[in-house]
C-alpha cells in the first residue's frame, strides 16, 4: 500500500531563497536516488511566498523509513530547520501521513 506524506513549512523571512535551494536538493535526491520514492512534489503558496508545502508518495511505510535514512534527509533537516517558523516547536507545521483507501 502506498504511503503519502503531506508536510507543511513556514520558512523566515529572508531565509526563503535558501529554503528553495535546500529543498530542491533533497525533492531531486529523493526522486532519483531513492527506488522507493514515487513522487516528490514541492508548493509554495503563491499568496504567502514563506509558506510551502511537500507532497511525498511513497511505495510503502518501510520506503518512507528507508527515506528518511538517507543522507540526503538528514542534510536537508540540518539545514532547513534553522530557516524554519516553528508553530508547535516541532519541525513541521503538521504533518499527515495517508493510506490509499481505493487501489491505483
């Protein structure tokens, strides 16, 4: 059963060039290095330029725990987390993990 993670940042002012350019790192990391990673997708709310919002598809929960092994995840926590607008002193605004109720 695919695994779906849907992740929400707001990033600091001025720390959102930055953001991109670490994020883009890791979706493209993901996305190619990752065998387990279905898609990757990156938002930003165009009417709140510091808000973003990952849209992730995993083959399974294990792929997700194999993602989140991967050097790429950690370089990407370790950078991002400083940029970051914590709401709940956690790292993500929320975060939502799904389960496809109907098969592909």
């Amino acid at each position: 059963m695919t695994y779906v993670v849907i992740a929400e940042f707001v990033v600091q002012a001025g720390q959102i060039e930055a953001f991109i350019e670490a994020i883009g790192i890791h979706s493209h990391n993901s996305r190619t290095l990752e065998s387990g990673c279905i898609h990757f997708d990156v938002n930003q709310d165009p009417a709140d330029h510091s808000a973003f919002c990952l849209y992730e598809v995993y083959k399974d929960a294990a792929a997700y725990e194999a993602h989140r092994a991967m050097p790429s995840y950690a370089a990407f926590i370790s950078a991002a987390t400083p940029m970051l607008v914590k709401h709940d002193g956690s790292l993500f605004k929320t975060r939502k993990v799904l389960s496809r109720l109907f098969p592909a």
